[in-house]
C-alpha cells in the first residue's frame, strides 16, 4: 500500500476543507481531487492508500483514494482524478515543509490516525492551532 500527500492550497483549517468538500461533493459528484499527472504506481494507491492533507504547515488528515481515473478539466484539457472518499480521517499532526504537487508516502512513514492512537485523547482535545504549535516545538 502507498499513500499521497498533497498541500491544501488555500485551506485555513480542516472544518474549511470538510467544508469545501462538501460544496464540491454537492455540486460535482463524485468528491475528486484533480491533478495533471497520473500516478505511475496508481495499483499500490488503490490497494487501499489515502491523500494526506497539509494544512498550514501542517500533516493533519487523510482521506481513502476509492479510485483513480482519466478525466478532463473544464476548459478541456485531459487530467487525472483521484476520486475521494468523502470523510476526512483526522492523523497525529506532522509538520512539513512545502511542495509543489503531491509526494508519495510509504504506509510505514504514515501518521497514524488520532482515533485509537496512544495519545489521541488529549491531541485531539487541543485546538488546531495550539496543536500546531505545540507540534512546531516538538512537544508532541
């Protein structure tokens, strides 16, 4: 299995990106997150991976890949979509520099998720931004 990350561009924090979803998921079905390229290891996404979410700086959601698919843009111009799961799985936050794209990430190098982790409790009880920071200074 083989997951994606890519930057949510423009995402303040993740009730804004459910939110954009689900206007978009509303307005176009099915929720798909469109990209120029299509993965060349596409089979081991597929074999269960997810889109990893950085916001602000950020690490803090996945989201399943239910399939991968040729697709067009508006305007015409051929695409890939990466057709998404419509929930958002929060994961223990992991600080990123940022990318251009989207990045491949080994399930080993994963996050795990905030539900049922060791510490998902308290993390999850902090605010974004004081989970964020308190993640900046390494103290969780």
């Amino acid at each position: 299995m083989l997951h994606l990350m890519k930057l949510a561009v423009g995402v303040r924090d993740l009730p804004h990106l459910r939110a954009l979803q689900a206007e978009r998921a509303r307005t176009d079905p099915p929720l798909c997150h469109r990209t120029r390229h299509f993965p060349r290891r596409a089979a081991e996404i597929l074999a269960g991976g997810s889109i990893y979410w950085v916001i602000g700086g950020a690490m803090l959601a996945r989201q399943p890949v239910r399939d991968i698919i040729e697709d067009t843009r508006a305007d015409g111009s051929p695409c890939t979509s990466l057709v998404l799961d419509p929930r958002l799985v929060p994961v223990l936050g992991r600080m990123m520099k940022p990318f251009q794209g989207w990045r491949y990430l080994a399930a080993e190098a994963a996050p795990p998720d905030l539900r049922g982790s060791a510490v998902a409790d308290g993390v999850a009880a902090l605010p974004p931004t004081l989970r964020r920071e308190l993640q900046s200074l390494c103290l969780i």
